[in-house]
C-alpha cells in the first residue's frame, strides 16, 4: 500500500480520509476522536473538500461549547452560593 493508503496513527489500517496538501491517510477511528489537521491556519486549495479540517473544525466547536457549559454551570453554581 502507499502511504496515503494507510492510517499514518495505525498504519496497519486503511484510511478514510487523505490530506491532499501533506498525503497524509486517517482512518474512521481518527477521523472521529481527534482528527488533526497538519496546518489548520494556513492557506490550502483543498480545504473546501477536505473531511480532515471539517472533522477537526467540528471537534473545536464541540471542545469549545463543552467549555461554555462548564463554565455556565460554575457561574450558576457561584450565583446559588452567593
């Protein structure tokens, strides 16, 4: 198999997703736990098709709402005691 066939975490597994920029592979267990995009603040001409940036996009937006919530419910908790 070439490189962008493979999983480049478990190289033992097919990938779901290539990075065109870095012909990088992942497979779908990557793809959904913690999908990393090699230069998400850079220009790329694949961006607009990549799964690789759109999973790891998502995983932001989900990080940074998790941290919203937590810090609402620690404001709530605060307001109770006050």
């Amino acid at each position: 198999m070439q490189d962008t066939e493979v999983c480049v975490n478990h190289p033992d597994r097919k990938a779901a997703a290539v990075c065109r920029r870095y012909s990088r592979g992942l497979c779908v267990e990557c793809l959904e736990e913690n999908p990393v995009c090699p230069d998400p603040d850079l220009f790329c001409r694949y961006r607009e098709r990549c799964l690789i940036f759109y999973g790891y996009k998502e995983k932001q937006r989900e990080l940074r709402r998790e941290a919203e919530q937590a810090e609402q419910a620690e404001q709530a908790e605060q307001a109770q005691q006050a």
